[in-house]
C-alpha cells in the first residue's frame, strides 16, 4: 500500500498538539483592519483549537500522520495469572 500524503496548505494552517487537538490561526485578520472592532482584533490575535468535529475532518481528509496513536495498555495487573 503507497504512503499516505499530507495536505501541504494544511499542514502549514493547522498544528497538532501532543494530546492530539488541532490548533488553528484565527481567520479575517489580514486586511480592512479599519472596519473591524477593537474586540475582534484583539480575540484573533492568539490562536485557538479547533472543536472536535473540525479537528476530526481536518485529522482524517488532510493530516494523516497527525492523527494520535491509540495507547494499548501492556501493563500487567498485580494477581493477574496467565
């Protein structure tokens, strides 16, 4: 089965963080700056997470490398015969 590609404008728009949310630049910030309010240009500074069923499309159709491994739990129970 061929490699899996990743979305390049994707994966330069959006970073996966360790616990496997999406974060994301906030949108309408690079022009008209004028006729925006004070509000809205100071909330769109930072950048903030995608909500979980954003980050699932995002995960699933354009970064499939970024997607979180499902951890298998090896540890053994204490008592536990086998």
């Amino acid at each position: 089965m061929p490699k899996m590609k990743t979305k390049k404008a994707a994966s330069k728009r959006f970073k996966v963080t360790k616990s496997g949310k999406v974060k994301a630049g906030s949108a309408f910030t690079s022009h008209m700056m004028m006729n925006k309010p004070k509000s809205m240009k100071r909330k769109a500074r930072r950048t903030g997470m995608l909500s979980d069923p954003d980050a699932r499309i995002v995960l699933r159709n354009f970064l499939p490398y970024g997607r979180k491994k499902k951890k298998v739990n090896t540890r053994k129970v204490e008592g536990e015969t086998s």
